[in-house]
C-alpha cells in the first residue's frame, strides 16, 4: 500500500442519507487511497451499502460532499461512477449465463468492425483482461455454464477491470467460494493493488477482512466508529467496535457449549448406517443423540449439504438404511421428514429458502402447514401465538412479520428460516449455513439459539463454512472430504480449528 502519504483517490466528507422514517448514514467520513485494500465493516444496517450506493452513483446524499482526486463530484448514475473509474463487482455476479466468457467480459465494449462485431479482436481483449488477473489458462470462448462459481465471480471481475478502474468496490466477493477459491480470490485481489488500484472491500468473513486488508473503516447505525490501519486493530476491538459492546457474549457463548459438553448415551433419535446416493455420496454413518450438537466439516463440495439433504428428505438414497427413534423410515420428501419431526434449513436462503412472494410471517408458518396438510389450516388464533412465541426466541421485530421477506436483511431472513424450521418442535434440527452472509450480532443470536435448543433437548446437525463455528458449538464434529466421511472428533479442548484442517489436508488415498 502506497499508504497516506499520498492523496486520496477518494474522499467523502460528513455524508449523510436519509431513507424514509430513518437516517441511513449520518455525517460519515471516508477516505480511499490508491495501491491500498481497505475493508469496510459493519453489521447489517450498519450503512455499509448505503455509502457503496453514494460512491457508485446509485444514492445521492442529502448532505455531505464526494471528492475524486480533490474535485468535488457528484455522480447521476452508475455510468457517471464508471466514468470517473469506478467500477463495482456484487456478490451475485451479474453475468449472462447464455454467453461466452468473451462475451460476458466484453459486454458493451465489443470492438466492431466494417461488418458489426469484430470477435476476433473482441476475444482478445477479453483475454488480455483475464490475464491481467493471472487467468491466462481460461479460454474466453468458453460457455459461462461451464464455470465454477470462482471462475464466475472472476470473469465479474475481468469485466470491471477492462475499463482499467482506478477504485474497485467489491461487494461480499467471497460468500459463495470455498477456500481454494477465497485464495485464489485473493492473489488476484492483491496483483490489483499492488498495480496501484484503490480497492474497497466489504465482507462479512472476518478473518477474511484482516488477512487481506490494509486499512479499516468500522461503520454502526450509520455513522463512523473508527477507521484504523489493519495491522493495529484487534479482532476483540472490532468486534466490539461493530457491536457498540465488548465481546464476551462470544466468550461466553463458548464457555457454555463446554459446560454442557453433551456425552451420548443411549438410542440415538436419528441413525444412518451406510446411507449414500451414487455420484452424490460415499455410503456413511451418522449418529445424533438428543441434546447433542454435532457439527459436519469440511470443504464447500464436500459431501456435507448432500448428507444434510439426505438426512432432511430433500434426496433420496440409494443405499443404507435411515432410522428416526429406533424405527427404519424411508423419508421421500421434506414433508415427510417433518412429519418425523425432523426439520431442515438449507444453505440457500434465496433459491431453496424463503419464498419471495410471502411475508415473513407467511414464510414461518409454511412448515406448520405442511406438516397438517392444506385442508387443516393453522387458525389465526395459534398462528399469533406460534409466531409471538418466534418472536421471543429470536428476538424478531414484530414491525418486520408482515412485510414481503425479500425486503428484509440478510440476517433477518435467516432467523425467518429458522423459525419456520423450529416452529413444528423438531426432535431433530438440521441447519445448513445458518449464519451465513449475516452479520456479527445475528450471528451470535443464532448460535446461542442453536446452543440453547440443545441443552433443551433437541438434537441438532450443524454445518458451516466457518471452522469455528463448528468447532466452538459442536459436541461431536464429522469431517467429510471428497464427499464422503473420512473421520469423526469428540469435541474437546484438546480439538481446535487446526485439527479439523489437518484432517481435511491428509492424504486419505
């Protein structure tokens, strides 16, 4: 990083965004210098978007004033930002999915000829993109359909860079990448800044913030808390500084998971032995036991959403045998699974999650409604104190119940997952990436809801791509790689983040 003894390529003096009824940013300073990676932190509706939305044109500031390069601006839409060089990849990538590589990257900057497209050259400046970012392997002819998510999310990126942009915003670029991924991610990240590009980078992965940036700015109810250099500030204090409180109730949190530390004893309430799916997962055996937690690790693509959706009734197996109480059962849908008390949240909130047309209530209640059948109607009178009683445990807004889901935060959605999937009192409960995407302070809602749900009895399957998360709830942790189960740990203190990875590091051949 050139550091601040150079200008800054970007300065926002005293911002502030009012939406209706609420003050969205409130007098926010903020400075971006070039060759550097500065992460932007906050918890959700922290204004995090809101000041991306200021940069890049897309929101106009009631008060408060832009500078590029000293020079006042400000920005009527997305291309007024493109053209001070400024350009933005979302954590969705906007790409079309019916075009080539080329096609993707070079969308609206084709180079044209006499006879309309010249592809030929078109190509090769796609190419020269893509090896700007250390992708020369990647043949810009090749169909989007063919790409891993990483491959996607870096063609996304390709695109914004063909520009040259001086500011680079990316947007939760990681969520949906494994850690093979993430680190490729990051070398290009990396080239980028060290070519002199100024990049803001937001992101919900703590560690992934601190492993790659080198200057913080930490933003809550819409105002400044601080903006330090990387290497100086804790992860205590930036935790604390998001959260407006110190951290112990993580600290806590871990310390109660050890005092309950659950030693299974008896019948399990759910056992697989040898249950598989060809092509889809290695036949397996799982045991949970009532008020056990028991946490499934490993890689994206490991076999873990498989189990979990094996074990939930989302796919049938093709081998071994399921057991719920000690009884064999052949679950052959969801709804199936939830009649047997076993309720399922999956790891995509938005394409297998909440149903977008629906509020939040709505969504609560769809597996209450299934589990009775549509010609048993839940009345309004249970509905009330079914989801009243949801309301309690997950410290939900009331206010929020009635609007459409799609319209809510990212971590309110995911605690509307979770009512709905508690909301029929699973014996068993299987969540799938039940923090993921969310902030800080939702997230530990979640895990001391999960912590509390075992210590009460129920039995629950826990997967992240968080190692400690896995590691700081789980009673017994069941590594996977490769889809299939390559071993299983009693969680302990001896059981650590790095013993679940040397696992998956070792060779098993």
């Amino acid at each position: 990083m050139t550091g601040t003894s150079v200008d800054p390529i970007v300065e926002m003096l005293g911002i502030t965004v009012d939406f209706p009824g609420m003050r969205a940013l409130d007098g926010v300073d903020f400075r971006l210098f070039p060759g550097e990676v500065h992460a932007l932190m906050g918890e959700n509706g922290a204004g995090k978007s809101t000041l991306i939305g200021v940069l890049t044109g897309t929101r106009r500031p009631a008060a408060g004033m832009l500078l590029v390069d000293g020079d006042a601006r400000e920005f009527s839409g997305v291309a007024a930002s493109r053209g001070a060089g400024i350009a933005t990849v979302f954590q969705e990538a906007q790409l079309s999915p019916n075009l080539s590589v080329a096609e993707n990257v070079m969308l609206g900057r084709e180079r044209r000829g006499r006879l309309g497209i010249d592809w030929r050259r078109t190509r090769a400046d796609a190419a020269r993109a893509l090896a700007r970012l250390g992708l020369d392997e990647l043949d810009p002819r090749t169909p989007l359909t063919q790409l891993s998510p990483a491959q996607k999310q870096l063609v996304a990126l390709a695109r914004s860079v063909v520009d040259e942009p001086r500011v680079l915003v990316l947007d939760e670029p990681t969520a949906s990448l494994d850690q093979a991924e993430v680190t490729t991610l990051m070398r290009v990240i990396r080239g980028l800044r060290d070519g002199g590009t100024a990049i803001l980078f937001v992101s919900h992965f703590l560690e992934q913030a601190f492993a790659i940036s080198d200057r913080m700015t930490v933003l809550r109810g819409g105002r400044k808390i601080g903006e330090h250099a990387t290497r100086d500030l804790e992860r205590a204090d930036l935790i604390s500084q998001m959260l407006g409180k110190d951290i112990e109730g993580l600290r806590a949190l871990g310390s109660e998971r050890k005092a309950h530390h659950y030693q299974a004893e008896g019948e399990p309430v759910l056992r697989a032995e040898g249950i598989g799916r060809r092509g889809v997962l290695a036949p397996t055996d799982v045991e949970v036991h009532r008020g056990e937690i028991v946490g499934f690790a490993g890689l994206r693509g490991s076999g873990r959403t498989e189990l979990a959706s094996l074990l939930g009734g989302a796919l049938r197996p093709d081998a071994g045998d399921l057991q719920v109480s000690g009884e064999r059962v052949a679950l052959r849908s969801p709804s199936a699974a939830l009649r047997r008390r076993i309720s399922r949240s999956s790891e995509s909130r938005r394409t297998d999650g909440i149903i977008a047309g629906l509020t939040a209530r709505e969504n609560i209640l769809l597996s209450l409604q299934a589990v009775r059948g549509w010609t048993r109607p839940v009345s309004r009178a249970e509905q009330a104190g079914l989801v009243d009683a949801c309301i309690d445990a997950l410290h939900l807004d009331p206010d929020e119940l009635d609007r459409p889901v799609e319209l809510l935060s990212g971590g309110t959605q995911q605690k509307v997952m979770l009512a709905r999937a508690l909301i029929v009192r699973p014996h068993v409960l299987i969540l799938d990436e039940p923090t993921r995407g969310i902030d800080v302070s939702a997230k530990l809602e979640i895990q001391r809801r999960v912590s509390r749900l075992a210590a009460e009895g129920t039995a629950v399957v826990f997967i992240s791509s968080e190692l400690e998360e896995v590691v700081r709830l789980s009673d017994r942790i069941l590594v996977l790689k490769d889809r299939e189960k390559i071993g299983e740990l009693s969680n302990g203190p001896g059981v650590t983040v790095d013993t679940v990875v040397e696992m998956i590091a070792a060779d098993h051949a």
